[in-house]
C-alpha cells in the first residue's frame, strides 16, 4: 500500500518532533521512493548512525511499505548553517 506524502511528513514532525521536514515523493506520486530532510533537537548528541535509526525506528511500519527511503537529518543548528551556506 502507498504511503501519502503529506502521511509521512505529519508522522516525522510528531514523531521526531521536528522543526523543520521536506518529503521528496520521488517515485512521480506512488509512493514507493522518499528523500526526506528532517530537523530536530532529538538530533542534538548522536551520530549520523544513530539518527538514521532514531528516523527508522520511529517510522518502521511506514518504511516497511516503501521501496526506497534516503534521508538527512540535521540538528537546529546544523540547519541553521547549512542555510547560510
């Protein structure tokens, strides 16, 4: 079953109470291929590795439906200077 673009970013900003999410459908609107960028301070302390699972974790059955999911995750602060970059 496909997963709705706009499903999946309300389940990133509750879940990972993000300040900032971008869902990229790249699968021209099925719903099988996402790129995402979240922002959190839950991001705040932890590696790459362990945001990435942190992401997966919180969303396991959603990414369980989709084909491909690529993602960035960003603390506030990182965010911050990756937009004056």
């Amino acid at each position: 079953m496909p997963i709705a673009k706009d499903a999946l970013h309300a389940l990133l900003v509750e879940k990972l109470q993000a300040d900032h999410v971008e869902v990229i459908d790249t699968s021209d609107g099925c719903g099988q291929s996402f790129e995402v960028i979240i922002v959190s301070t839950l991001f705040e302390g932890k590696s790459s590795l362990q945001r990435h699972r942190l992401v997966n974790d919180s969303i396991k059955e959603e990414i369980a439906q989709i084909h491909a999911f690529s993602q960035k995750t960003y603390t506030p602060e990182q965010w911050a200077k990756q937009q004056q970059a």
